[in-house]
C-alpha cells in the first residue's frame, strides 16, 4: 500500500480539490514534515497516514 501521493492524486482520490489542500498547507492546518513534504523537485507529496491521524482528530 502507498504510503504518499503527489498532491494532485490525493486529490482525485480523497474528494478534497487540488485547491482546499493548498488552502489547508498555506494556512498552517496541514504541517510540512508530518501531512505533507516537497520532493526536490518542489512537487507536493501528500503522507496518507499522518492525513488520515489528522481526519480522525477532527470527527
């Protein structure tokens, strides 16, 4: 099992937009390091798990 998508397939398989996971990085809700990190390449990579400890939190 994956363990990380790029942000724009975490997006078409979680149903968040490309646009509310930008939103939820820049404002600081999702941290770099833990939900989310940049391969060097400056790709955004989505890390399922610590996301899904996350939507737990919220419920």
């Amino acid at each position: 099992m994956l363990n990380q998508l790029l942000l724009k397939e975490y997006a078409k398989l979680s149903g968040y937009t490309e646009k509310a996971i930008r939103e939820k990085i820049h404002k600081g809700v999702w941290a770099e390091g833990i939900h989310y990190y940049r391969a060097p390449d400056r790709h955004i990579i989505i890390n399922i798990a610590e996301v899904e400890k996350w939507q737990r939190k919220q419920a």
